[in-house]
C-alpha cells in the first residue's frame, strides 16, 4: 500500500527537453512499428510507386532513351514514396486525427505539437525509408541501372538534408492543414501528379524553362533529387540544374525556413484554430 | 380478381418487373446525384473545374516533357499521338474503376452510411454504378482538354472531318460500361477488405496502365508479360478509339494491326461481357459473405 502510496506521488513524470523528446519517440513509434505490422501497406505503398516507375521506364524504352533515364525515374520513384508519405502523413494527418476525434487530445495534453510532428516526421521518414530502398531495389534489378557515386559524403548530405527540408516542409504545411475540413483530402489529392511535374521526378528538372526548376526548387525534393542525380549517374553532370555545392547550400537554407516556419505557423494556426472553433468540427 | 385467380403470377410479376425497373432507376438516379455532391460540393464551381483538369494535365504534361526531351521536340511520330490518346482517354479507366469502388470504402468507413443503404429499397450493385457516375463526369472533362491542348498546341493529329465518330462513340460507350463493371468487381471486393485498400482502384489502374498499351505499344512489354495485356478490354478499347479518332496513325503499331475494327469491337464486346458477368457474380458472392460476416458496417480506419 506504502508503495502504491509512492508511486502516485512520484509517478516518474519528465518535463522540458526530455518531454519533448518521450513525446517525438513516442509519436514516431507507431510510424515505425504500425505501418511494418500492417503488410498490405507495405505492399500498397512499395507496388503503386513501382507501377509508375515500371511505366515510365518503358515509355522512355519505347522512344529510344539513353540507359541513364530509366535510372531517372527509379530515383524519382523512390522519392514518391517519401513526397507521398508527407503529402497524406505530414500534411494530412491533422485532418485524419480531427476527423478520428484525436486532434483534440493532442492539443490538451500538456506537451508540444511541434514534438508531436517532429515524431511524426521522424517516423514517417525512416518507415518511407525502408519503402523507398526497397523501389530502388527492385527497380534496379528490374532495369540493370548502373549507379556510380562520385562522393559518398556529398551524396548522404543531399540525402539528409533534402529529408530535413522536405518533412520541415510537411510539418509547417500540417499547421495550415489544421484549418482545413473536407478539402484537405482533395488538396492533398490534387498536390501530385501536378508536383511530379514540376519537381521532375521523372526527368532532369533542367529540361523545364529556367524559372519553371528555379520556383519549383522551393519543393526539397527538387533540388535533392537533382543533386543525387547528379552524383549517383555518370552523365549526371550533363543533367545537374545547378552545381552540386550550390544546391547543397540551398538545401540547407530550406532546412532552416521550413523548420523555423513550422514552429511559427503551427503556434499561430492553433490559436486561431482554437478561436474559431475549427480543432473538433468535422464537416464531411 | 377473377384474372388474378386464373393466372396468380401474371399482376405480380409484371408488378415486380416494373418495381425492380424503377427501383433500379431510382438508385442510379440518387448515387449519380449524391456522387456529384460529395465530389463537388467541397469548393465552387470554378476551383473544382480548376482541381478536375490540372491532375489529369499535369499528368498528360510528365508524358509530354519526357517525349520532348528524348524525341528533342518532335511530335510528328506516330508514337506520340500513340502516347498522348492512350493517356488521355485512360483518365476514364483510373475514374471509373476508382469511382465505383472507392463508394464502398467512403460509405462504410467515412460516412458510415453503407449499413443504411442496405436497408434502403435500393439496389446497392446500381447504387455503386451511380456513384461512379460523377467521376465519369469530371474524367470527361479531363480527357477532353487534354485532348483539345494536344490538338492546339503539340500538333496532335487530329481531324474532327476524317475521325471516324461512329466507331468512336460505339467503342466509347462499351469501353464506359466495361469500365464501370471492372469497377463494380473492385467495389465487391472491396465488401471484404479493410479500409486502406481503398488504393485498390488505384493499384488496378495503376497496373492496367502498364498492360494496357495505353502509353506505349504491348511490344515493349516482355514477351512473357504480353497476354495479360491481350486477355484486357481496355487494351482493345483503347485501340479503337485511337483508330477512330487518328486511323492511319494509330494503325501503324504492329500489335493489334492484324485486326480490323470489327474484329476488335467484337473482341471488346465479347470481353466486356465475360467482365461484366464476373463482376455480377463477384458481387454476389462478396456481398452474401460480407452479410455473413457482418462486414457491412465494420469501420477499421486506423
């Protein structure tokens, strides 16, 4: 009974930084662990990415295009898989938890949203991760792309920064999707052949008008897959929008405006979505 | 009375005849509505014109720019037309079949409303027909832009005064209710699978998008992959309307060229039926385990 006493007095509660964290590892847990339990995503989320690069491949393989294209397009698959997983669990995902009446506890419980997206975030690129390596996999295998890395170090800072940049982007955009009802769904529907385009996951992003690849560098992915383009494939030079140093350094930038962004929009977005009643509405 | 006494079942029959008409009618009537205001009514009219077209275009546009790069701009080949008509008319295959099934998964698991259809006197195989009606409707739109900036601006060779309409329109009215039967197999389906496998239309599209020869000709495929390809309706369809709409051009493939259009219409025809009988009978036998099983009014959106 002492001991019962003891434990609710002293139940082991954390605050500051490492609140903060139990709560990220907390909220990437389910990312991580839930999406490998459930196999049929898995599936869903590895074969409907791999279809597009299938189709591709074999278009640009009806029109006679040079073996490095089809290395192109299994690199842009892969990254699909993570600008999908931003697109419906960053984006989204406030919409989904309003909907499933979960917003609510997330803003009552006495931690930080932004922890919570960050965990978010955190699980939903290692889980796409695995996804991803698996595309390039397949895709590889399927096709013989033939990969040489001019910098391994160059290739991991493109990598984790246009990562950093990319789910920073989804975090701050998951704040203006707190606002948002029945529409979120359909923006988020709308937001991917139409980015496919512009970012140039099936194509070097430099065979669109200068101003066309330099606004649609605002997207991570853009200039990430660019960049990787150009130092995983021999010809990747010949292809590269800007040099390799340079849109490292952008990369970088986006990092930093994406993050310090969502830190600022969320707090706004809540209060204001507090103030007009939007965190618990569900208009279908 | 006296005829009712001599011949019992003659009023009753034609009664029921004429209620399973009208009930048919009813639910087609009411899905196609309520399927038109769920997917519109989120936005105004000219935002959703707007979120119809771009997916459809951006789409067209990917295909566009990887032929321009490689091909350095010219569209005069055959196999552009080839790419650009079999993209386009495509859009209905995504639309109808994720149209029809998709109303499964949004009826059971978001508006939580399936159940109540099943005690409504609607027929539930028509309902779901209807509710891919407003997806054929904005599919339409899509396809007919994207084919009209072809013809303006890449060149695309077509001539309203040669196309041949009335193969056209045939080919386009079987190629719709073969569509929406495949989409009817996918929604019964559908009955038994769990929320997020409402990327099933997607999935199927995705894949029929490959085998179909919709984006480029069926000799591209490994020769071991080409009779799935052979065994689709869309694959034909998509053929005679190509025909129908560009002739000598679309004709140039080898593929399918050993067949005149007859032989195809009739080959369409002749697969839209095997489909759409597979489709009643998969409905049937997935709603009767889906009651069974009491999946009806499950939701299992986590």
């Amino acid at each position: 009974m002492s001991s019962h006493s003891s434990l609710a007095q002293h139940p082991g509660k954390v605050s500051g930084w490492r609140l903060f964290l139990k709560t990220v590892l907390a909220r990437a847990y389910p990312r991580v662990i839930g999406q490998q339990r459930e196999k049929s995503w898995m599936f869903f989320d590895i074969v409907l990415p791999l279809g597009g690069v299938i189709a591709y491949v074999l278009v640009y393989k009806a029109i006679g295009a040079p073996a490095e294209y089809v290395g192109f397009v299994v690199m842009g698959g892969a990254m699909t898989a993570f600008w999908m997983n931003v697109l419906w669990s960053m984006s989204s995902q406030l919409y989904w938890e309003k909907e499933q009446g979960n917003l609510a506890l997330y803003i009552m419980s006495p931690n930080s949203m932004m922890a919570v997206l960050l965990g978010m975030a955190l699980g939903g690129m290692v889980a796409t991760l695995l996804r991803a390596i698996a595309i390039v996999l397949l895709g590889s295998l399927m096709f013989q792309v033939q990969y040489i890395v001019t910098s391994f170090f160059q290739l991991l800072a493109v990598f984790t920064l246009a990562m950093a940049a990319l789910y920073g982007m989804g975090m701050m955009t998951a704040s203006l999707f707190l606002l948002l009802s029945r529409e979120a769904w359909h923006l988020s529907n709308l937001a991917q052949e139409p980015i496919y385009l512009a970012t140039g996951f099936y194509f070097p992003i430099k065979s669109l008008p200068f101003w066309v690849a330099l606004g649609a560098s605002i997207i991570p992915l853009t200039l990430g897959m660019d960049a990787m383009r150009q130092l995983v494939f021999p010809s990747g030079f010949k292809i590269g929008f800007l040099s390799v140093g340079v849109e490292i350094s952008v990369l970088m930038a986006l990092c930093v405006a994406f993050l310090v962004g969502a830190k600022l929009l969320l707090a706004h977005m809540e209060k204001l979505a507090i103030r007009e009643g939007r965190l618990t509405e569900s208009r279908r | 009375m006296a005829v009712a006494t001599r011949n019992p079942h003659l009023a009753p029959r034609h009664s029921s005849l004429a209620t399973g008409y009208s009930e048919g009618w009813r639910s087609f009537r009411i899905a196609t509505w309520l399927g038109w205001q769920i997917e519109s009514n989120w936005a105004d009219p000219f935002l959703f014109a707007i979120y119809s077209i771009i997916k459809p275009l951006s789409g067209a546009a990917i295909l566009v720019v990887m032929y321009g790069i490689i091909a350095k701009g010219n569209f005069s080949n055959p196999l552009f037309p080839y790419i650009y008509l079999g993209n386009a008319f495509y859009i209905y295959a995504g639309s109808m079949m994720t149209g029809v099934s998709w109303a499964v998964i949004d009826d059971r698991e978001h508006y939580k409303t399936l159940k109540y259809m099943y005690i409504a006197p609607i027929r539930i195989p028509v309902y779901l027909l209807g509710r891919g009606v407003a997806r054929f409707i904005t599919g339409s739109f899509s396809v007919i832009i994207t084919v009209l900036g072809g013809v303006l601006f890449l060149h695309l060779p077509f001539d309203v005064t040669t196309a041949n309409w009335p193969l056209f329109f045939i080919s386009l009215f079987i190629g719709v209710i073969m569509l929406a039967m495949m989409g009817l197999l996918l929604g019964s389906v559908s009955l038994l699978l769990v929320h997020h496998v409402g990327f099933i239309g997607d999935a199927v599209a995705g894949a029929l998008y490959i085998f179909s020869g919709a984006i480029f000709p069926l000799d591209v495929l490994p020769a071991w992959l080409r009779p799935i390809g052979f065994i689709m309706p869309i694959t034909y369809w998509l053929e005679l309307v190509r025909r129908s709409l560009i002739g000598n051009v679309a004709q140039a493939f080898p593929t399918l060229s050993g067949f005149s259009n007859g032989q195809l219409l009739g080959i369409l025809v002749g697969l839209s039926l095997l489909f759409g009988i597979v489709s009643i009978i998969a409905f049937r036998y997935c709603d009767r385990i889906a009651r069974e099983r009491g999946l009806i009014d499950r939701t299992s959106n986590y």
